[in-house]
C-alpha cells in the first residue's frame, strides 16, 4: 500500500491556536494542548466580560447622575421619575456624559424638568 502524504490542515489549525496564544507564559504559548486550553478560556472570558464592562459602565452612568442631581437637591430616582412623567426618556450614557461635562446644562435641564 502507498504511503499518503497528510495536508497541512491539521498544522496549520495548530499554528492559528498557537498564534492566538503567543502573549501567554512559558508552556501555554509552546505547547498546543495547554495553548488550546489558554484559547478557550480566553474566549470565554472574553465572552463573560463583555456582559460584565455593559453592567459595570450602566452603574457608573448612573453613579454620575445621581451625584449631578443630588447637587442640585433631587435624588437619581426622583429625578428619573420627573424625566419618566414629562415623557423625556433620554439614555443614562449621554445624561452622565452632561453631568460631568456640563454641569449648568444639566441644572438647566433638571430645573426644566421640575417645573
């Protein structure tokens, strides 16, 4: 029977792996088993935490406006209240990004709000 020469699929699936793992330490980045192993766990890490950075960033959004409008004497739920009743439903990024960059608009707006 004669000899079959193998692809280079099979090396050239284990050079992407060993590529993807090439800022890893010692063995996790010369080895394709741990390399593997280092890959999908980076992935999935990766895939967890961007849920993670989405709920940490909501907080600091609403961390900042609460602190805004508790200089001007209204409390963050208050203050969604009023934006929820006048029907002025505006994103907490963009409502945080005016709190900390300027703060007599968002005096203004909150003043506005109120009345």
């Amino acid at each position: 029977m004669t000899r079959i020469k193998r692809g280079y699929i099979a090396r050239k699936r284990r050079k992407k792996t060993l590529a993807f793992a090439s800022g890893s330490r010692g063995a996790h980045s010369k080895l394709f088993r741990t390399a593997d192993q280092q890959r999908i766990r980076a992935l999935v890490s990766a895939h967890r935490d961007r849920g993670k950075r989405k709920r940490d960033l909501r907080r600091l959004w609403i961390t900042r406006i609460n602190a805004a409008a508790r200089n001007n004497g209204v409390s963050y739920n208050k203050f969604l209240r009023y934006l929820y009743k006048r029907q002025l439903l505006s994103n907490r990024r963009i409502l945080a990004q005016i709190a900390v960059l300027d703060k007599n608009c968002f005096s203004t707006i909150l003043n506005k709000i109120i009345e």
